[in-house]
C-alpha cells in the first residue's frame, strides 16, 4: 500500500487541544520574502500534545479519501502512517465504535432482583432509600 502525501501541514496548539493546519505561502516582493497566507483546519491531534495520533477532520477525509486506509501519528516532526488491518476495518467504521459499560453492575442488579434480599432489606431500612446503600455495600465486598 503505498504511503499518501500530506500538504504542508503546521501544529497549532488552541488552550484545549493542538490542531493540525494545512498552510499557503505567498511571495511578498517587497520584502523578498515568502508569507502564510491561508490557514485551513485539517484534524486534531488526540493525545493532547503536539505528538500523537491526528483524527482527520471529515472535510479533509473527502478532499483525501486515501488516508481512510491509515492511521496517521506525529512524532517529532514526521507523520508515520500505519494501514488499517485488512479485517476491513477502516477509520470511520473505528470512530462509530460505542463502548458501553454495564457488566458487574448489570449482573449484580439481575442477581438481587432474583433474590429476596432486595425486598427483606427494603423492610428493614425503608427510610430515605437506606437499603440501597445497604445492598451498595453487600455487593462491593461481594465482589471483592
């Protein structure tokens, strides 16, 4: 797979996050010297820092479809570009990836709903939702 070409691109940091920025200079004959003249926002980098991996923005992905097919990280001053596995899984399919977490919490709830503990220490401490916290604790030392 051959290794795609990127325009000039500079490293902006804003107070939250550094921005990837692709440039145009311009001759100034005056002072016979080159100027950025055009700025255009192209991706962010992820890690918080000026090194890291760079989530390309939409508008670029379209301008550039082949860089879809890697992954793309700065280090230092150079992009090093990884391909995709080839399970197919590109980088739109990566970034719709939702991680939800129910796990112990869920099987636990399942466990004491069938169970008569929920409803004994419902009688036993009915003031201010108490048994909830009561059963809070049973389960963490449980799971411990």
């Amino acid at each position: 797979m051959k290794t795609p070409q990127l325009p000039p691109l500079i490293i902006k940091k804003s107070p939250s996050a550094f921005y990837v920025y692709t440039y145009k200079n311009k001759w100034d004959p005056e002072k016979k010297r080159s100027y950025r003249a055009s700025f255009k926002k192209v991706g962010t980098v992820t890690s918080g820092e000026k090194e890291g991996r760079i989530r390309w923005d939409e508008h670029f992905l379209t301008e550039r479809p082949e860089l879809k097919d890697f992954i793309c990280e700065r280090k230092g001053k150079d992009y090093i570009f990884t391909p995709m596995n080839e399970g197919g899984f590109t980088l739109s399919q990566a970034m719709e990836v939702k991680q939800l977490h129910a796990g112990a919490t869920w099987a636990l709830d399942q466990l004491v709903a069938q169970s008569p503990i929920g409803e004994v220490l419902k009688r036993a401490f009915p003031q201010r939702r108490d048994y909830l916290k009561v059963l809070s604790e049973i389960l963490r030392f449980s799971v411990i």
